[in-house]
C-alpha cells in the first residue's frame, strides 16, 4: 500500500508476502495412450481425436468402450479377435500350433482383428497405472476373413499410419503427458513403424516433456536363432533424432489379461461354425452332445441359449475344444510391453522417486515370455557399438520370476543420457522450474527478481536432494542455481529482455553393472 493513495486518517493494515513462490513438482508417470479403441462415445459426445484424461480403467471403459446390454443378454466384447486352425502336413517349424486329432494345425489370426491399445490400457492399471491420457483415432476395422500366412510379419490393414500421427500431433497441444505410447505401431509395416517412432521422437525432442516407450516388431513371436534381425531392424528404423527421449523392451509378454470367457466359437474361423464342426465332431470320433450343441448353433430352436451358455456346454462336452480355447488364449494375451510397462514406472516414481530406476522388477500379469533370453544374449541389446541403441531385455530368473533387465534410452553410448531414469530426472527438473519462475515473466530484470527466482529453485533442489533425488553430502555438493548480471547474463541480455538461470546437478546413476573382485590368498595359522 503506496502512503499517497491513504485518504482517510485511522489505522491501516499493509500485508506482505513472508514466502516466496515455491516449485510445484510437475507429475512424472502420466502416459499417452495412441490408437484404436471400440468405440469413443460419451453422453452424445464424441473423443474421437480428442485427448482425453482417465484416472482409472473404469473412466476407461465408461467414454471408451461399448456399454454391456442387460444381465441375461451376451455381454459385447470390447477386443474380439478371429483366429484360424489351418491344417498343416507336418509339424510347423515357427508359429503358434495344436496337435488335433492327429493333425498339426497353425493357429493365425486374421490380421485385420488384431489390436493392442484394451489391453495395453489394462495392464497399464493391473501394473499400478494412474493418470493417463487416451487419445482414440478411430475404432475398430472389418475383419478381412482369411487368416495370415505362416512366417510374414503380422500388419493389420486397419491401422494406418496417418491416424496414428494425427493422434501424435494432437498431444502437441498436451504438456502433462510424460510418456508416449502406441501398442499397436507394431502392427505397421516396418517402415510406415519406422515413420511413425522418428515422428514420436522428433516431438519429444521438440516438447522437452516426454519419453517414448517403444516395442519391437517381430517381438511376439522371436526365433531363437535370429531374433537379432528384428532387433537391427529396428536399430534402423528408429533414425538419430531424439534417441535420449525414446527407450524399448523387448520381447513381448505373455499375460493373463485375458480369460476363457473373453473368447468363444465366434472367434474363430470367421464364424463359420461348420469348419468348427468337423474339428471337433469328426466323422471318425463322433460325439453326438457337441453335435446337438454345434446343431442349435446353427440352427436356433424357439428358445436359444445365449453365446455364452452355447460355449459353456461345448467346454463341458468336449475337452479339445477347451484345448483350443487355452491354447488360443496364449497367443492373444502375448502383448507388446510397452503399456505394462507404463505402469511399473508409476509404481516405482511413487514409491521411491523418479530418478530411481524401472528395472529389476516383476510385471503383474505376466506368465511366459516367447523367448527367454541369457546373459551372452542380451549383451549385443544392452550395449551396440555401431548404433549405440540400447534394447531394455524382459528376462526370466530361475526362483525369481520374469524381470526387467535394463534400463537405458535409445541413446545407449551416451554417457550423459544413456540411463532412463537420468533423462526422466531432468525433464522432471526442467519442467518444474519453468512452471515456477513463469510469474516472473515481465518482471524487473533486476537483483530483486534474481534472487527470488534463485531462491525458489534452491528450496526445490534442496528438497529433492533430501529426497535421495540428487547425490551429495551437502547440497552444495548436489547442485549449483546461478542468475545474475555478470554469471549468467550480461548487459545485452538484459536490454534484450532476456533473463537466464544456470542450475547443475549431481544427478543419480543406476549401479548396472555390479563388479565383485575375488583374490585368492594362502592360507594363514
């Protein structure tokens, strides 16, 4: 209160501020999910390519996917992929197969089904997920009606690359988000996913917000002779821009994200029960309870059961018919990582802090993986001294389980940024401050506002430090903040408008490689 504005004579009270601004932590684990769902419908309203924030699978599933029908009506399913049993002449030597009645039989999905972003969502929140972003660009495609061929790679028509970078350019405009992630770029060809990880990087690199949490085409199902291919593949494809901002995992995972009862006789064979029939009714084994079944299938009475109480009494009736089921269900819920993933990185920021490292962990949900790798073979993902693009490996441990095994970005040879949890500490950092000393734009440029804003960012650091976020035994040891005429700026710099903060850390580092020493010594009495 300035003396020349009091006009009338008594007591005045004058407040004033006995803090200064403080810096309010930016979320760290907020990820972007880009790409297929059912459907994208609210009360009317449509979030197709609409950036759309959920806090729980139940938001998810309430403006994301179909609405159940009543309790004695089949319920929709939100993902229903179709799979093929195609007959082979002897035992196939790659793929997914089923030993029937005699016969080997490929199971191949009609690749036009197939889609990552349900369950990628799911076991986001199973893992531990929170907040995330859903972006949606567009539903669900035709089924073409013919399985895929035995050994190409698995691409889904439906899923187009300009629907995935309209979606990626709509997070252009989202700054909360601090990871981006697209389950089903595995489902491109490998240069249209190619085009699209360069793209994810580049505006990374531009936003300075976010990570990129890839997969590896060809991850699903990996030979164990020659999955390095898949690997430089991908080394090739993923250009040289922004590689501190992107990280992978690979291989896929096996989960249980999916039951018996997601899936039914209508999956398969594009339903045409008749092709159904003569695998499990055939006319040298026949089994007169299935027929009558597969015979109200097709031909309803007056009353019919539902989909549901059909494929029931044919799990009853026929045991290779479970057989199919189970043996189905583990190719569907063998999932690219990346959503899971998501959501182990959630945990783990919450419960230690962001510049702890996602690694040496345990995915809920995940039962198998469809490669287990050893150590002489995750050496050439870890460090490559060509590309320098570091593959976090998925491994199992005899007694332990199935862990993540790494934890670098793609820009493995750096000794900067070659570590996940370094990157996301300084981003973490940057964003931060830049939220607290935005007040101060337009301010004086003067030693008033320079050591405000010096303040704020040392009380920030400081904190950060007590929390184990920042190394040293002091927090002069742990990190520097400068702004002033004469250290950061000179007198250009102010006349320009420009005012500059300098901030060092001493940043954490994973122990990724723990070296034991042993020496031998004689004996002594």
């Amino acid at each position: 209160m300035s003396t020349s504005n009091i006009k009338t004579p008594g007591v005045h009270i004058e407040e004033s501020n006995a803090f200064p601004n403080s810096v309010v932590s930016v979320p760290t684990s907020i990820p972007a999910f880009i790409g297929y769902t059912p459907q994208a419908l609210y009360d009317g309203e449509s979030y197709n390519n609409k950036p759309t924030k959920v806090t729980s699978f139940a938001d998810f599933q309430a403006i994301f996917c179909y609405q159940n029908p009543p309790v004695l009506e089949d319920p929709l399913k939100q993902y229903s992929p179709e799979y093929y049993l195609i007959k082979q002449k002897s035992k196939p030597q790659q793929g997914a197969m089923i030993s029937i009645n005699g016969n080997y039989y490929s199971i191949l999905p009609d690749a036009s089904t197939i889609y990552y972003l349900y369950n990628s969502v799911k076991m986001f929140y199973e893992n531990g997920g929170r907040d995330a972003y859903i972006v949606s660009v567009g539903a669900y495609g035709k089924p073409s009606k013919e399985s895929k061929t035995i050994g190409e790679q698995l691409v889904n028509p439906n899923v187009k690359l300009d629907d995935l970078l309209k979606g990626l350019a709509l997070l252009k405009n989202e700054r909360e988000p601090t990871m981006y992630i697209c389950p089903e770029a595995t489902l491109l060809s490998v240069e249209n996913n190619g085009t699209l990880m360069q793209s994810m990087l580049l505006q990374n690199e531009e936003m300075q917000t976010a990570m990129s949490v890839f997969d590896v085409i060809g991850g699903n199902d990996p030979d164990p002779i020659t999955f390095m291919d898949a690997i430089n593949t991908f080394r090739s494809n993923t250009g040289s821009q922004g590689l501190s901002y992107g990280c992978v995992y690979y291989p896929f995972i096996g989960t249980s994200v999916m039951q018996s009862s997601d899936i039914d006789y209508t999956n398969f064979f594009g339903g045409d029960i008749n092709l159904f029939e003569q695998l499990l009714n055939p006319t040298n084994d026949p089994n007169t309870t299935v027929a009558k079944i597969l015979e109200d299938i097709k031909n309803p009475p007056d009353n019919p059961l539902t989909i549901v109480q059909y494929n029931n009494a044919l799990i009853a009736s026929s045991p290779m018919y479970s057989t199919i089921i189970k043996q189905v269900l583990m190719v569907i819920n063998i999932l690219p990582p990346s959503g899971a993933m998501a959501g182990v990185m959630t945990v783990s920021d919450n419960e230690k802090g962001v510049w702890a490292a996602p690694a040496n962990k345990s995915i809920v949900g995940v039962t198998s993986l469809p490669i287990h790798l050893s150590d002489s073979q995750q050496g050439p993902l870890n460090v490559d001294a060509v590309s320098g693009k570091s593959i976090n490996a998925i491994r199992f441990f005899n007694g332990v389980g199935f862990l993540i095994w790494g934890a670098r970005t793609l820009d493995g040879n750096n000794s900067e940024w070659k570590y996940i949890p370094v990157r996301r500490t300084v981003t973490y950092i940057e964003q931060s401050c830049k939220l607290a000393i935005q007040p101060y734009t337009f301010a004086s440029n003067d030693r008033n506002t320079w050591v405000a804003v010096n303040a704020i960012i040392n009380n920030f650091l400081t904190e950060l430090w007590r929390q184990g976020g920042i190394q040293g035994t002091k927090p002069s040891d742990a990190f520097f903040v400068q702004c002033g005429l004469g250290t950061t700026m000179t007198a250009d710099d102010i006349l320009e408008g420009i005012l500059r903060v300098s901030i060092g850390v001493a940043l954490i580092r994973p122990a990724e490689f723990v070296i034991i020493t042993l020496t031998q010594q004689m004996a002594t009495s």
